[in-house]
C-alpha cells in the first residue's frame, strides 16, 4: 500500500455550535482542493490523499499547514493530527491529517516528529 496522507475537514459555524455538531464536514480532495461532504456528497468516498515517499516527507506536508495537535497525547496506532485551518469569526475550520499506508515503526517516528 502506498503511503499518504488523508486529509478531512470538519467547519463550525455559530447556528451547528449551538446544537454541538459540525455546519459541513468530509474529506479533501487533495490534487484539486474540493471539499467532499460526508452529508452532501457521495463522492467523497473518491478524495485522494497527498503521495509521499518517506516520513519525514509525510511530516513535511502536515506541518506546511500549521502546527499540529495529536488526537492522542500518547502515541497509539491510528493517531491523526489536527491544525486550525481557518476561524473568520463567524465559521472555523478544522482540517485533520491521517496518514495511511504506513507501518507501525513509521507511524511512532511520525508521532516524534510532529510532537518534539
């Protein structure tokens, strides 16, 4: 399996606050920017993640976007890392990073790298 690197949005407006849920939510698709709503759009099943070759070219990606929160303070198998990408007052967005295709050992150095 190829490794990448999934990338998934998740946007919080005052109204979706006030229910405490999520306005939109889905994948990106990373080649074209497209937002793939998981509530509008079966296609998001078809969002393409970005192709990296190494680890550190996978830490690489993640940190252009920001600085990047662990789901987990503790590494663990699946760990995903958020950044906030953008907060105009009146909406937010998230995005997450979710690496795929990567094994257990490359997973931990990715998790040193992103928390050092």
């Amino acid at each position: 399996m190829a490794k990448k690197i999934m990338v998934t949005y998740s946007i919080v407006t005052s109204e979706s606050a006030a229910d405490g849920d999520y306005a939109d939510n889905g994948f990106i698709d990373v080649p074209t920017g497209a937002h793939r709503s998981i509530r509008h759009d079966l296609a998001w099943k078809k969002a393409r993640g970005q192709s990296v070759r190494s680890v550190e070219q996978a830490a690489e990606f993640i940190l252009e976007h920001g600085t990047p929160e662990p789901s987990s303070s503790s590494y663990h198998h699946g760990i995903w890392y958020s950044v906030p990408y953008r907060d105009d007052g009146d909406e937010s967005e998230e995005r997450a990073f979710h690496p795929e295709g990567f094994s257990l050992s490359e997973e931990r150095r990715l998790f040193d790298l992103l928390t050092r």
